[in-house]
C-alpha cells in the first residue's frame, strides 16, 4: 500500500470516509438501474412477443361463423376452449374471392378433462395437411412425412403437461390412441396447450361418437391475400359476400393484450423517470455537499500544484466507482426481478419469446451506461464550480 | 536580473461600497538565493503580498514576473505548473490533508508534478525530509494524531519536495516552542545556502528576522520606505 500513494487512492478513501452517504448514493442508483433494466427486459420482451404472436399465425385473415369472433380470440389468446362450427363449403368460397391467396382451415374439437381422454383439458385440432400453412411450420423438428392416422403433434404446453416433452408416446384422444409424433414451438397463445391431429381423423372420431359435430364442419379459416392487395376491401368483400362469416384481422387479434402491455409499460417508464430524477438530485445534493465540505481541500491541492483537470480526476474516479458499483448491482437486481417476475407474472408467463444472452447483456451495457451517467451529470456542476474556486479564497475559509 | 520582480502590485477586495486594498502599490526585486522577512501588524498584507507572488491569487493591477516571466499571463494549468516546480509553500493555516498520513502528505505535490514520478524517489526524499523536522516515527501517522506544532513541521517539510527554487513561508513557526523554531530556522537557512533555494518569510519574530538577509515591514497593504 505504501508505494502506491496515486490520486486514485486518494478518490477511494474519499468514499471510505462517509460509508453512509456512499451507500446512500449507491442504493439510489442502484434503484434506478434496476427499474431501467426491469423496464427494458418486460418491454423488449413483451415487444419482441406481440411481433412473433402476430407474424405466428401466418394468416391475414381469420374466418370464423358469425358471432364467434370473440370465441376465436379467446382460443388464440387465452387457453379457453370453446367450439364453434360451419360448413366446410364456405372454405371454397372463401378462396374464391378476389385478391385471396393461401386458405387453410381448421376444426376445434373441445375435450373436457376426464370424460374422453386421457390429455388434460386441452383443444384437439383438426387440420387440413394439404393446405395448412398454419400449424407445420412451428414443428420442431420438421416431419418430413404426412401425419398419419392415428398421429398427433402438440403444442409446447401440451408436451410439457403429458410429460412427453419429446416424441412417440401414446394419449388417448375421443376413444382412440394417438402417437405423438412432434412438438411445436412456443407460441404464447392458447395453441400451446392443444393436440394437433390429421382432419382425416375426424370421421373416426364421429364413429365413435364421442363427439357432436356433423361431418364436413370447419370452426376456423385462414385466408392469406395477395401481396399489394387492400387487406381491408378483402376482408369486407368476404363479409358482404358470405353473409354466414365474421372475418378478424390478423392484426386486432392482440389488441386488448397489446393496450394492457402498453399502459403496464407506462407504468414502468413512469417509474424508471421518478427515480432518475431522484438519483440526479440525490447525487448533485450529495456531490455539492462533498464540494463544501473539500472547499479547503482543493484549494490546497491548487496551491500545492494541482491542474483543474487533477482536481476533476480525483472526483471522477469517486463518481464513476460510485456509477459502476450502484449500475452493477442494479442491472443484476434487475435481472433478477425480471426473472422472478416472468415466473410469476401470467401475462409474461405465456409470451413466447424470452431474450437471448445477448439481449440481456445489451441491456445491462445500457444500465451500466445511463446508471454512470446519471451519476457523472449529477456531480458535473458542484465539481466544475469547485475547480474554478481561486486556491488563496479557498485556503482561508476554515 | 532579479529572480522575482514585484512592480507597483495592487490587490483590491470590493467589501460592500468599500475598496480594501490588501496590498497597495507594492514593488520588490528579489535575488535568487535571497533570505527576506517580511514583518508588519495584523492585517497589513502580508499573506496577501506572498499569496501574489506564489500565484494563488491575481493582482488587481500591477505586474510580478518569476525569471523574466510575468505570472499574471499564465494560464491557469502553466500557473499551477509554477506552483508545482518553483514555489514551495508554508501556509500560516493548518494545510495538511486529514485523510493522508504523513507520508502521504509529503508525496501529494509530487502527484502533480509532470511526467511519471519515479515512485523510488519521492519516497525516499520524503523519508529523509520528514527526519529533517525531526518527525522520523511519525511518518505514517494521520495529522490528527499530531500536535499543531508538530502538523507544522510537517507542512515545512512538504514545501521542500518539489525541490523548490523559492520557499514562500508565512509565520512557519507561529506556533513552535523556542528550541524547535531555532531548529526550523537553521534548517531553512541552510537551504538557503546549500541549496540556493530563496525564502521569503513572514514571520512576528524579530530574532528570526535579523537572521534574514533583509527586512522588508509592512504597513496598510504598503512596503514601509516605498
Ligand atoms: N478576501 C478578502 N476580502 C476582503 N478583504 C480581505 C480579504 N483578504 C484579505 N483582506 C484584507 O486585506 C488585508 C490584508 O490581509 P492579509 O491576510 O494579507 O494580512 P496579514 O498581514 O497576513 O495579517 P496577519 O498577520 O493577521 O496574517 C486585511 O485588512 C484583510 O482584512
Ligand atoms: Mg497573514
């Protein structure tokens, strides 16, 4: 310790000399950083999921019988089975309107815990493999084959709630066993928690007559129009034009979850202000504090020789010591509270998208720079102020 | 030439209406080498007339030159740069830093100085300085834990690290028993002769003064004589 007498140690000491203050000044930062970072991950997090939500239908339209579209919302955003039927012919004339490209459709087939099958409370979906553009590509793994009869894949919840977690066990679904063949993504909606199968398996299943539907009934279509095409004359030429549909825009499927994500955001940039303003205040009360008190100090050290940007130095090593150690434990505090909070919060419970390494390492490079920051803007006048003081005024006040 | 020209300085303090001229049309020349006292009464302007002339504060009219230089035209880093290299000073109020020890005290100039110090040194020039003032087992002692006097001595042998061309010393033994101030004073003067360092020196002491090279008195911010 001896030989090593720097201006930096000089800086350190300065902070060992008020422990109290300093851990006043690290808890503010360390509150602000925390809720910056906390902010970031729930909103990075929540953004980068309504994205995948809304690209994952694939769909620009839904088509669902008049007067469901509240139930098909609530299959595609909560997990709240419901069913609701049409003919399938209306899928061709779906098809056949102008500016529609891609259409697809699926069959909702509700189950109830224990009266069928041997799968938790979950919707069975029926799809058409030929046209489905909709349920394949969030396989896995690719398939590589046709479903056959008899085969199902599962929705990430699904597999999780079987405790299959991978493929090739057995369930039974409406009196008949179904092999699990492959998993899909997460997705975040009420798609997570069904069973996929083969709408050739559906006669089947009429036999059995363990279920109500009539043969030949769709609950839901999927239109995807041509590029350039007005999403909006589309989707009102198919209401005019089957009067038996309702058609949902891809895009409002969200709304409400999206409306309630952006005012928790608010909150949160609300909080993340209050306490930037608080950390600003407490470190330029904290900092002139400290001028006054070194008033006599610096003056000394002007006269004995120092350079204003000596003086500077000395205080930027506290302030930025100060900045990174309150940044620091606020960008793990904040990590932390976000991780807790995706566990226990049911809204980010279920988002599909969680952020990567990387994304998490970018926020906390953001923290460490606005927490250091915050603390270097606070400090910056009481500290200028002081260097300009003439040594001789300084020295004599006592 | 003279080591330090003091030409008809002025320093004012604007109290209210009132202008106090701290010092007044002030001329000195000093000789490299010199040993001067300056004496007067109480508020007379003697700190304000070494504080000039270190630099730690401006004139208001006037000019002081070190070497041909006039410090006044210096900017605030070359000002602090003279500070650091020429001028070594013994303030007349307590001016050790509290949270260095003793050791640390003596190096603190020496973190100003330009270029890498060599930390071998200063260390050692600081050991050897801080046994000059007789304070040898007191080196990394805090200034708390000395007496005045002895925060004294301390603050006399850190105005030598710099190796100095002039030592600005206002009343360095005011507060120093007989014996010891005796000692400082012998110290100081073999600086002056073995060194050639130059002292100015305000000082209450008339004993002292006579030991000086030459008395300079002061009265109501004037040389007395001028
Ligand atoms: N900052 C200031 N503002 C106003 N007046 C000042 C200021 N500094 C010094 N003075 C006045 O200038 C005069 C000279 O002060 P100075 O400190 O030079 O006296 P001194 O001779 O060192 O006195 P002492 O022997 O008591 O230390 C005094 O009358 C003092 O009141
Ligand atoms: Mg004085």
């Amino acid at each position: 310790m001896s030989d090593q007498f720097t201006l930096n140690s000089m800086a350190l000491r300065n902070l060992r000399r008020r422990p109290l203050r300093t851990a006043i000044l690290i808890a503010a930062l360390t509150l602000m950083v925390s809720a910056l970072v906390f902010a970031l991950s729930f909103v990075m997090r929540v953004n980068a999921s309504i994205r995948l939500t809304s690209e994952r239908l694939g769909a620009d339209l839904l088509i669902v019988p008049t007067g469901s579209r509240g139930s098909a919302e609530d299959i595609l955003v909560e997990n709240r089975a419901t069913s609701f039927y049409m003919d399938r012919s209306l899928v061709d004339r779906v098809r056949k309107i102008e500016g529609v490209d891609k259409v697809s459709y699926q069959t909702y087939l509700v189950t109830l815990t224990g009266l069928c099958c041997s799968v938790p409370s979950s919707m069975v979906v029926a799809f058409d493999q030929d046209s489905d553009f909709v349920v394949t590509p969030w396989l896995k793994e690719k398939l590589g084959r046709r479903l056959k009869k008899g085969e199902a894949i599962v929705g990430s919840e699904s597999a999780f709630n079987i405790n299959l977690g991978l493929v090739e066990v057995d369930a039974m679904l409406f009196g008949s066993v179904f092999r699990m063949v492959g998993v899909l993504d997460k997705t975040g909606t009420g798609l997570d928690t069904a069973v996929f199968i083969s709408d050739e398996n559906i006669d089947d299943i009429l036999k059995n007559g363990k279920m109500t539907i009539k043969a030949g009934q769709v609950s839901v279509i999927f239109a995807r129009i041509k590029k350039g095409e007005d999403l909006y004359k589309v989707m009102s030429d198919i209401e005019n034009s089957i009067i038996e549909v309702d058609v949902v825009m891809r895009r409002d499927v969200n709304k409400g979850l999206i409306s309630t994500l952006g005012d928790i955001s608010k909150i949160f940039y609300l909080t993340l202000i209050l306490s930037t303003a608080l950390s600003l205040f407490l470190v330029w009360a904290i900092f002139t504090a400290i001028a006054n008190e070194r008033t006599r100090e610096v003056g000394i050290m002007r006269a004995l020789g120092a350079k204003e940007k000596d003086v500077i130095n000395v205080f930027l090593v506290e302030v930025l010591v100060l900045g990174v150690i309150g940044s620091i434990i606020g960008i793990m505090a904040g990590t932390a509270l976000s991780l807790v909070m995706a566990k226990t919060f049911s809204i980010l419970k279920n988002l599909p998208v969680d952020l990567t390494v990387l994304t998490r390492v970018g926020i906390g490079a953001a923290g460490l720079a606005f927490g250091t920051g915050v603390c270097a803007l606070g400090a910056l006048f009481p500290v200028q102020r002081l260097k300009k003081l003439e040594p001789l005024f300084v020295i004599k006040q006592e | 030439m003279a080591q330090i020209i003091v030409q008809n300085v002025t320093k004012a303090y604007q109290v209210g209406a009132q202008t106090i001229n701290a010092v007044s049309s002030v001329s000195l020349s000093v000789e490299r080498g010199d040993f001067i006292s300056i004496v007067g009464h109480s508020g007379s302007g003697k700190t304000t007339l070494l504080s000039l002339i270190g630099g730690i504060t401006n004139p208001s009219s006037g000019s002081i030159s070190f070497e041909d230089r006039d410090i006044s035209s210096l900017t605030s880093d070359q000002l602090s740069e003279y500070r650091n290299e020429k001028i070594g000073f013994m303030f007349q109020f307590a001016s050790l830093l509290p949270l260095l020890t003793v050791r640390e005290n003596l190096l603190l100039p020496t973190l100003f100085s330009k270029g890498e110090p060599s930390r071998e040194e200063p260390s050692s020039k600081a050991i050897d300085l801080i046994r000059m003032v007789g304070l040898a087992d007191k080196i990394e002692a805090y200034p708390s834990q000395l007496s005045g006097g002895q925060q004294r001595r301390v603050a006399i042998a850190r105005a030598f690290m710099n190796r100095p061309d002039v030592i600005l010393a206002d009343e360095p033994t005011g507060d120093l028993d007989e014996d010891t101030e005796r000692d400082m004073m012998n110290f100081f003067l073999l600086m002056n002769r073995d060194a050639g360092i130059t002292f100015i020196m305000v000082t209450h002491n008339s004993d002292l003064a006579k030991r000086s090279h030459r008395v300079i008195r002061m009265q109501q911010g004037s040389i007395l004589g001028q």
